[in-house]
C-alpha cells in the first residue's frame, strides 16, 4: 500500500461520499455496474455517491497524485482502491486485494453465524417488516437531503481549495 503524502483528504469527505460508518479504514474505487463509487469498510460494502466523489477526485489539490491510478471507469472496474485512513486523515493507493485486506483486517474476527431455519426465516421475517414499514421520505424531505449534500460538496471544495492555494503558493 502506497501513501499518497499530497493528497489531502477533507473532513467532508465521508458524508459528500455517503458513508455513514464508523470503520477507521475505507476503500473507494469506480464500479461499472451501476456507475456508481463502491465503498468498502471491511464489514461489508456499499454504493457511494458519485457527485460527492468526483467533486473529489476531479480538483486540482488531489487530480494530479490519483491520474494514473486504476481506480475503475464507466467501462470497466479498477485493480487499484483509494484507501482512506479516517483517523489520520491520510489516503494510499493499494491493489484491490491489498485494500481489501486491510478494511477486513481492522475488525475482530467474528465466528461464523449458524441459523437454524426458523431462526433465518425470523430474520427475514424482522427485515422484510421493517422495509415495509419504513417511513418514505417526502418531496420536501428529498429536496433537503439534496440542499445538505450540495452544502457540503460546496464546503469540501472550499476546504480542498484552500489546502491547494497554500500548497501552490508555498
């Protein structure tokens, strides 16, 4: 795994990507299915938001260090992840196995569950409820959403800025 010293990573960062978490340690790379960022936190994974990463991954204080990365396309997803250590607010570039390694690597290990039948059709059962009874958001409810993430796009491209002029005039 490789750091990347000059890339500077925001505190937005996880919120314009739509991670909500609590791991130390994320990947993000471009998928094709979907044509969406893919997120990786060790106990699972999940679709990001693609504005919120590209505002990222497109300005000019972090463009240049990640240009010749293979971190996925429209075409075709990448050998290559942007590794995120949330805690020392630092990013490396690693192969996708590597990094995979490393978001598994930061939780216990956990023993296998073993269900019954009846215990796995109760859980679908509590999962398929809760879907079905989840509130669904209104128009207003969406628009604010919407009015937040574009904020704090705004406010990571204020904070990256500002790093790339210091940087640029030092």
């Amino acid at each position: 795994m490789d750091l990347l010293p000059d890339v500077p990573v925001p505190p937005q960062l996880e919120a314009v990507i739509g991670y909500p978490g609590d791991a130390r340690w994320i990947s993000i790379c471009w998928t094709c299915c979907g044509d969406c960022p893919w997120i990786d936190f060790g106990k699972g994974s999940m679709t990001g938001t693609p504005y919120g990463l590209l505002a990222f991954w497109r300005h000019p204080a972090v463009e240049p260090h990640l240009r010749d990365a293979e971190l996925g396309s429209s075409e075709r997803d990448g050998t290559e992840r942007l590794v995120i250590d949330r805690v020392e607010r630092t990013a490396f570039l690693a192969s996708a196995a590597e990094a995979r390694r490393v978001v598994t690597g930061q939780w216990p290990a956990e023993p296998a569950a073993e269900l019954t039948r009846e215990e796995w059709d109760a859980v679908v059962e509590r999962i398929r409820h809760a879907m079905l009874n989840r509130p669904i958001p209104s128009m207003n409810d969406l628009m604010r959403q919407l009015q937040e993430h574009s904020r704090l796009v705004g406010e990571m491209v204020r904070w990256l800025d500002e790093r790339h002029a210091g940087h640029a005039g030092g």
